[in-house]
C-alpha cells in the first residue's frame, strides 16, 4: 500500500473515532498514533489531512448536505460520512491532490472499511461535488494562490528539475 493511501486510511480512522467520541484532536491524537504504528512520513501527511478536515468540516459538511437531498447528516453511516468529509477537504483544499485522485481513493477506502454499498455511494456524492468545482478534475492545482497544499510524504516527493 503507498504512503498517501495509508495516510489517508488512518485519517478516516482517526475521524472516524473523533466523530464517535469529540474529543480534543491534538490530545487524541499522540494516543491513536500509539495503538497505529505508522512510519512518520504517514503520520504527517495523515496528520495534515485530520487537522484540515476538522477545520473545515461545517464548510464539508454543508457542501455534503447541498448534495444528498432529503438527508440528515446523522443519517449517513459513520465511515462514510468522514470518508466524504476528507474526499471534500482534499478536492477544495488540497491543490496537489486531483478532485478524481480524491474521488478514487475515498472509493477504494469506502470499498475497505465501509458497508457493500458505501463504494457506490461515496462515488455518487462526490462525482456530483465534483461537477462543481471549477478546478481542473484530472490535474494538480498549480496556479498561483491555488489551494492550500497539504505536504506529501517525502517519499513520494517528485523528482527536482
């Protein structure tokens, strides 16, 4: 499994139990890394990702509810609703990352820890999240004052030119 994939893998898990219990994430956090030995590239790049979808989880969690019409967010599975809420942060958020790369890896994590439905349903919300973003789907955002980067994993840094 790679870097990014792990990374993300243990920031679901992390909101996961976050969105369960509320506790303080920085006090949290030092305890989850104890029962999930993760190298430290893993652990930063997770630790980015939980750290920016709990800032911005009102603003996901809107957005997530603009699109499943005639649903209370307390209504969607757990795993599924912080699996969308970390696609969310890193198709708005995250420039290095392509909406369909975060799309694709929500899936396959949905696929892994969610229910036999969950694949279909998070591709569905956030294929129809992505119809709205008005950065480029298939590409890195590298425009200037693109969205906030969440650095990668050194070793999956690409090569200097």
């Amino acid at each position: 499994m790679g870097k990014r994939r792990e990374g993300r893998e243990a920031a679901v898990q992390f909101l996961f139990a976050h969105d369960l219990g509320d506790g303080d994430p920085k006090e949290d956090l030092p305890a989850f890394w104890t029962m999930r030995e993760s190298p430290s590239a893993v652990r930063a790049f997770a630790e980015n990702l939980i750290l920016g979808t709990l800032e911005h989880r009102d603003e996901a969690d809107r957005i997530l509810m603009e699109s499943v019409q005639n649903y209370q967010i307390h209504r969607i599975a757990a795993v599924d609703r912080n699996i969308l809420r970390l696609a969310i942060f890193e198709m708005l958020h995250c420039a290095e990352t392509p909406p369909v790369v975060a799309i694709n890896e929500a899936i396959e994590i949905a696929k892994r820890f969610g229910s036999e439905e969950s694949g279909r349903f998070v591709n569905g919300i956030l294929d129809r999240i992505r119809g709205t973003i008005t950065r480029p789907a298939r590409t890195a955002d590298t425009t200037p004052g693109g969205a906030p980067a969440v650095p990668p994993p050194d070793e999956e840094s690409p090569p200097a030119s």
